[in-house]
C-alpha cells in the first residue's frame, strides 16, 4: 500500500511538474513571438526610410514625383510650419517616422512603462515631434496600433507628475 500511495504522488507531482513546464513554454513563446514581431516592423520601417536617408538621388527622384503628385500630410504640414523645402521635410518625417515606430514597437512588446511613458511624453513636449503626433494621429491613424494611440494620447504629464 505504502508503494501505491508514493507512486500516485510522484504521478500527481510528475503531471503537475509538466503543467508547469508546458505554461513556461507559452509564456517563452509569446515573449519570443513579440520580440520578432518588433524586429520585423523595425527592420520594414528602415527598409522604407533607408533608401530616402542614404541616397541623395532617391530624394531627388522622390521630390519631382510627391511635386506632381502631392506631398503626404505630415511633411507638408512640417514644410508650411518649418518653411522647410520639401526634401528637408520629407528627410525629417522619415526621422521622426523611424523614433516613433520604435517606440511603438516597443510598447506592443513590452507594454506601457515608465521609462516609455517619460520618451513619449518628451516626443510630444517638442514642437515638431507634437506636430508629427498630431497629423500623424489625425490623419494617419491607421500607421500605429489603436492601442498605441490611445496610449500615447493618455499621456498629459511627465510621468513623476502622475498620481
């Protein structure tokens, strides 16, 4: 009797021990699956930006075509409020671009913290990243999470002002 009684507790430990494990798992999964998820949207907004940053002939090209065809609502809303050329203001988008999607990236992997909050909040205490966030909320909502913009319009104070 006293072996029966030891196997069925070394049974119900052994299944326990491999519940636990198997939750361990998911929890390393999902953190992985983020951290990827991160990567890949840091590694396609650079794919976008690179080419204007790196190249003075891209820009060139670029700015002929956005003559004709119109600029997008963000640089020509920093072109009329900086009294920047257009090339200036798309270079400065693309800048601006590439700080916010890292910052939205890593808000969808890691979640609201401190020291996100206190970036965010001193993106949008400037002038030009406050625009940005404002033409880029309005009128292109649809380039950040919607939990990320609810996040980042939540944010009023620095951080240490919080109750």
């Amino acid at each position: 009797m006293k072996t029966e009684k030891w196997a069925a507790w070394a049974e119900i430990s052994a299944s326990v021990a491999v519940v636990v494990t198997l939750l361990f798992l998911v929890f390393e999964v999902r953190q992985n699956t983020l951290a990827i998820e991160r990567q890949i949207r840091l590694e396609r907004q650079g794919r976008l930006i690179k080419p204007y940053m790196e190249s003075p002939e891209f820009r060139e090209i670029y700015t002929a075509i956005k003559a004709k065809d119109g600029q997008e609502p963000r640089v020509a809303a920093f072109a009329r409020h900086y009294s920047l050329s257009p090339e200036q203001a798309v270079y400065w988008v693309r800048h601006l671009d590439e700080i916010w999607t890292g910052l939205e990236a890593d808000f969808l992997q890691n979640g609201p913290s401190p020291e996100l909050d206190s970036m965010l909040f001193g993106m949008k205490s400037f002038a030009d990243g406050r625009l940005y966030w404002e033409v880029a909320g309005a009128e292109e909502a649809m380039r950040f999470s919607p939990r990320f913009v609810e996040y980042v319009n939540a944010i009023r104070q620095p951080p240490q002002d919080r109750p």
